[in-house]
C-alpha cells in the first residue's frame, strides 16, 4: 500500500471509532437500560404464616416451606401435577418411575 493510502485508511477507521464511542455515549445515558436493571424485582420468597394457614398445615408441610422444598399442587411445572389419564397413556414405565422419585 502507498502512504497515501494507509493514512487515508487510518483516518477512516479513526473517525469511525470517535462517532461510534460518540453515539454510543449518548444512546447510553438516553436509554432506561441502567434504570430498568435497578427496578428489576429480585425473587423472594414471602411464606404464608398467618394463623388460618398454619392451624390446616401439618409439620411436615411446615418444615417443606420454611426449607424452601414445599411446591403446592405438585412437582410438575407450575406446581401443577401430571398425573391425568392422557399423560400416563402416554409415558413408559421408566419415565413413570422418574417422575416418583
């Protein structure tokens, strides 16, 4: 390459970096991105420990929500569980016996 060249070439490369670091700059301050990570809720857990509740619970069922193990209405996604006719005519033996443990 001739000089011209190479110096023409660093121009452009340099003014490119200086408008993107530019615009990036601005496009940071302007967006909520920051303010959106700040207001994100962290997941905690809030136990049911009123009087009614606690007087229909047994002690293993306490023991389960306090340890973090008790998930109401099942082990299956949402806490639902999976045990309808249409999905045990489905399954094997062996995904059956997975499902148990």
């Amino acid at each position: 390459m001739n000089r011209t060249r190479v110096i023409l070439f660093g121009s452009v490369v340099a003014a490119a970096l200086g408008i993107g670091g530019a615009v990036g700059a601005f496009s940071a301050s302007a967006t909520p991105l920051a303010a959106l990570a700040a207001s994100s809720p962290s997941p905690t857990f809030h136990p049911n420990e009123s009087a009614t509740h606690e007087a229909g619970e047994s002690a293993a069922q306490e023991t389960a929500e306090n340890n973090g193990t008790f998930h109401p209405g099942g082990p299956g996604p949402n806490g639902q569980s999976n045990e309808s006719a249409s999905h045990e005519a489905s399954e094997s033996a062996s995904r059956e016996a997975s499902e148990k443990s």
